[in-house]
C-alpha cells in the first residue's frame, strides 16, 4: 500500500548516492524523478526506479517550488530528524 506523490520525500537505497534524502518532483510507473537542490536541480532530476527509493511518509508543498525551496524542506527535515534524535 506505498502512496508515491509529488512532494513526499525519498531516501535513495542503491547507487553511489544511498542515504542521500531527495524531494519527488515527478513520478511515473517505473521511476521516480527526485531533486535536492543542490546537485540535483529542477533542471537535472534524478531519475531512479521506485525499488531503489524508500518512501519518507513527509509531504510538502511543491506546486512554486524553485531550488532554493527545495533545500530549505530538506534542511527543515534534517534538523526535525536531529532535533528527534536530541530529544532521546
């Protein structure tokens, strides 16, 4: 029951690039198209089939999104994750 949609957050489990957390931009029946803003731009998607992804149960918004937004929802994810971490 995996509810892939734009906006949701990826990790990526194989290649040179496993751990790296991505944000969906566009997806289809084989692959997801993923972004981080960085290397990855909404220009340059990664493009990785979905058995390669763990899906992050994390939505965001995306519809206006540039680069810029798309490192501030990884760097807002990162921090809650290291905030949750401080807390135990």
């Amino acid at each position: 029951m995996d509810r892939w949609e734009k906006g949701m957050l990826a990790k990526s489990l194989a290649g040179h690039d496993s751990g790296k957390i991505y944000v969906i931009i566009d997806l289809d029946e084989t692959y997801v198209y993923l972004a981080d803003g960085k290397i990855r731009t909404l220009a340059k998607l990664k493009k990785k089939k979905r058995k390669h992804v763990q899906l992050i149960r994390r939505q965001y918004e995306i519809e206006a999104a540039d680069d810029v937004r798309i490192k501030r929802i990884l760097k807002e994810y990162e921090n809650q994750k290291a905030g949750m971490k401080e807390e135990n």
